[in-house]
C-alpha cells in the first residue's frame, strides 16, 4: 500500500506521551506506512540501532535517555536513518543544538498531521547521506565519535568543559557564537556559573589550542562572545 504523496516506509516514532504516540501511529499506519513506537529513549534507542528504518521521529523530552542524547549516539554509531525531532522547545538555541546533535528537522508543538507527513517526505529524500564525522578549521580537528583534538601532527587532551566549548566553536566555525549560547549549551539553561567562568575556561581551551608560535585560532568578540576562524597569512 502506498502512503499519500510517496511510498509506504517503516518508521519508528520515539514518544512518551501515550495519548500522542497512539494518534501518530495510527495516522501513519492510515496513510500506509509501518510504524514502531518506543517510548522512552533508551528503548529507541536499541530498536533503531537493531532495526533499519526510512525515518526516525524522535521526541525531545524522554524518559531514560533525552532525545538529544538519541540522536548523538546513532550518529556516533554510524547510524544515518534521516531524524525528525519533534518536541514543543521551540527556543532558537533549542533548534540549533537539535540540529547540531544529528536531526535532520525540526516541527515544535503542536503541530499539523499534514505538516508532518510533509517533512517526514521531505526528510526521507536525503536518504542516507553521508556526514563528515570529524569537525575542522585549518589544521585543528575535533573528532566527535572519538573526542580526539588534534592541531596539524600534535594531539591534546580536553576535559569535558573545554571539549564541549571546542565543540560548539568548530560547528559554527567563521561565525560569532554569543556568550550566552555557550554558557547555556555548556552548563545548561538552569545553571548559574557566572560569565567570568566561561572566560576562564576560554583560556585555559586556547592554551591547549594556540601554543607559542602557532598562529591565532579562537577570537573574543567583546560584549558579545567568542569565535574561531583561521585568518589569511
């Protein structure tokens, strides 16, 4: 049977609100598609590591194991299954870090069926895509699946904080990343660490990244944040 607007296709909907789960199942299976329901994280987790899907439709807010969480451990995994984060955060650093962690797109809620099925199509046709897996600027590389730094032939380590910074800075690369995007995605939206932290950690990150005679990489852009480029020589 063919779904309206394309082919039928197996898709796992990971959805912790039953009443939700059980209409997007239904609607799905009444447009022609196979649908799988986890519902909590770590549930799917392991059915879409074991299970080829077309699509994943992945919540945010999950017990167990957040969706965020899903979605960076199938891509560390190699796991390319196109993503669709569903979820009612609809703040702009809540859609960056989304996208940033592996989705593909992004529908808050609450939403249209049809608006859904939309961009369940849409993102089904990118297919599986390859990602490039390690982050880069010049010659400092980032590599997510295994957290090794490296700057030309040299490697250093990094501890959690300077590793989740460096992170951040290398995905937006040539661009200003605002204090508080750092400060939130770093230590979370409740958190109180004071700015002057985030300084500190900067510096002890860029005595890591720009050792003596190397040339300039993480820029402060005062009274607004940070950014890491590679000037021209």
């Amino acid at each position: 049977m063919k779904g309206i607007g394309g082919a039928a296709m197996q898709i796992l909907v990971v959805e912790d609100e039953a009443r939700l789960a059980r209409l997007l199942e239904r609607g799905l299976e009444e447009e022609g598609h196979t649908a799988i329901v986890a519902t909590d994280g770590a549930d799917g987790l392991s059915i879409a590591l074991a299970h080829p899907f077309d699509v994943i439709v992945l919540d945010i807010m999950l017990p167990r194991l957040d969706g965020l969480s899903v979605a960076k451990r199938l891509r560390e995994a190699g796991n390319r299954t196109p993503i669709l984060m569903l979820t009612a955060r609809d703040a702009d650093l809540d859609i960056v870090t989304g996208l940033d962690s592996g989705a593909d797109d992004y529908l808050t809620k609450p939403f249209s069926f049809d608006v859904l099925l939309a961009r369940i199509r849409a993102v089904s046709r990118r297919g599986d895509i390859p990602r490039p897996t390690v982050l880069r600027c010049g010659e400092l590389t980032l590599d997510p699946a295994t957290r090794e730094a490296q700057r030309g032939p040299r490697r250093f380590t990094l501890t959690r904080t300077e590793y989740a910074l460096l992170e951040m800075l290398l995905r937006r690369a040539g661009h200003v990343v605002p204090r508080d995007t750092l400060l939130e995605a770093v230590w979370g939206f409740s958190s109180d660490v004071e700015s002057n932290t985030l300084d500190a950690f900067m510096r002890l990150l860029r005595a890591k990244v720009e050792l003596p005679g190397e040339p300039k990489l993480i820029y402060t852009v005062r009274g607004v944040g940070y950014s890491l480029r590679e000037e021209p020589a």
